[in-house]
C-alpha cells in the first residue's frame, strides 16, 4: 500500500460508527496499514462517547501484530474563539488531536467567523490536524488559513468521506486548500475519516486532489510511520515511544 497511514476513524464508541478496535487492526493487517488513529467526537457532539472515553486510553494497546494504533480524538471547535470541547492535562495523554466543526456543535456561521475560528484554534496549540477544512457548509478564507497553519505546523486534512459519503461539494474547496498549503509550505494529510473498519486507509478520492495540484508528497503526512510519528513528536506529543518498533 503507497499510503500506509490513516489519522481519522471512528468506533462504534460513536454510536453513528460501526466498528471497534479489534476490527479497525484486523482490517489494517490485512490491507498492510501500518498506522492508524482512533478518532472518535469529542464529548459535546451528539452521540459523542463521554470524556472518560479519551481519559481511559491508557488501557488500549499502541501495537498489536504489528500494527500501531494511535490514541486520538476528533474535537468539536466549539465558538470563534476556536475553543475545542477537550483541556487541560488529558489533552496530553492523546497521541494526536484532530478538530474540525460539526453542525450540533458550531451551527455554520458567516465566512469571518469561520476562518477566525479556524485560525484561534490553529494558534491555540492544542490540535494537531483541522479535519475536513473543505466543508462548504463552512466557507473560510482558505489562502490566510493555510498561512497561519503553515506557520503554526498544523496539517490540514483532505477527507475522503467527503468526496463519499458526507460534504456534499467539499472538491472545489479541498482542491483550493491543497493548493494554497502547496504554496504556503504547510502540511497536508488524508484522512479517511472511516465510520466502518472497511474504509480504513481509502484515500482514492483524496489522492486525486493531491495530485491534480502536484502536491510535494514529502509534505504529506501518510508518507510513512515516521512522517506523522515525527510530525506529532514537533507537536510537542511525548507519548510516542512505543512506537519506535514502525520506523524501518
Ligand atoms: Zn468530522
Ligand atoms: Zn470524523
């Protein structure tokens, strides 16, 4: 598999998802994914699992035959401020953050207060990945977010549900993004944002964006293991040790 990592998937700890850990590695093995994040909505999103659901991580395993499973979240962006539905310490513990706005959360708003949004939440420090950024419903100035999370060293994420089965639209925009985080020398990462073990590692819809624009792959975070293990370990992530044993 050229695309051996995917940071976006949820379980059926999301009653909306479908699967559960032991599906998600099951399903990667077989498909040769290396490395996987579990993402499942932060508390406030309707359906959410409760918080105790991300402050008892510490029981998964990292590796399983092979594979890696890192302990995340998808965080709701709660308000302009870019305030997310997750703090303090327990943000720490996680191997990687993901936030993104969700309609029960953050009703879509004007283009301003989306992209300030957007921004507050980039320069917070607290979010690794802003998830599926494309989203028509919330329309953003995409060459300053780009910017500001260039400088930031926050990827922006192409979502392949997107192009599936969710954001009606979301290619013109994703394809706009790509290429202003082309050119602003930022981050980019695909995330299948999968909502059922089987669509663990698809990226096909988003691999085209990627290469409609002639995006640097060695910007692109599911390169390898080691490209996103390095990128979170620059986020400032100190948990990530065990995952050593990927990096050929
Ligand atoms: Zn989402
Ligand atoms: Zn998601």
């Amino acid at each position: 598999m050229k695309f051996s990592v995917d940071t976006h998937a949820h379980t059926i700890a999301s009653t909306h998802a479908y699967s559960t850990v032991h599906d998600y590695f099951s399903v990667a093995k077989s498909k040769g994914i290396k490395l996987f994040a579990i993402t499942d909505h932060g508390p406030d999103m309707a359906d959410a699992p409760h918080f105790w659901h991300f402050v008892n991580m510490c029981v998964l395993p990292r590796i399983v035959d092979g594979v890696g499973m890192l302990r995340g979240i998808e965080a709701n962006i709660k308000n302009e401020l870019g305030e997310i539905d997750f703090y303090g310490n327990y943000l720490q513990q996680l191997d990687i953050v993901l936030a993104g706005f969700h309609e029960p959360v953050f009703p879509p708003s004007t283009q301003e207060i989306h992209t300030q949004a957007l921004i507050n939440c980039i320069e917070s420090g607290h979010v690794d990945i802003i998830t599926h950024p494309g989203n028509p419903k919330y329309p953003i100035d995409i060459m300053r977010v780009a910017k500001v999370a260039a400088q930031h060293n926050v990827a922006l994420e192409i979502n392949n549900s997107s192009f599936l089965t969710s954001r009606n639209g979301s290619l013109p925009n994703c394809t706009a993004i790509a290429n202003a985080v082309k050119n602003a020398g930022g981050l980019l990462v695909m995330g299948s944002d999968s909502h059922v073990a089987f669509s663990l590692g698809g990226f096909d819809k988003s691999i085209e964006v990627i290469e409609a624009v002639d995006f640097p792959v060695e910007r692109l975070l599911n390169r390898s293991p080691e490209a996103l293990l390095c990128f979170l370990a620059s986020r400032g992530h100190t948990t990530l040790d065990e995952y050593n044993v990927l990096i050929d």
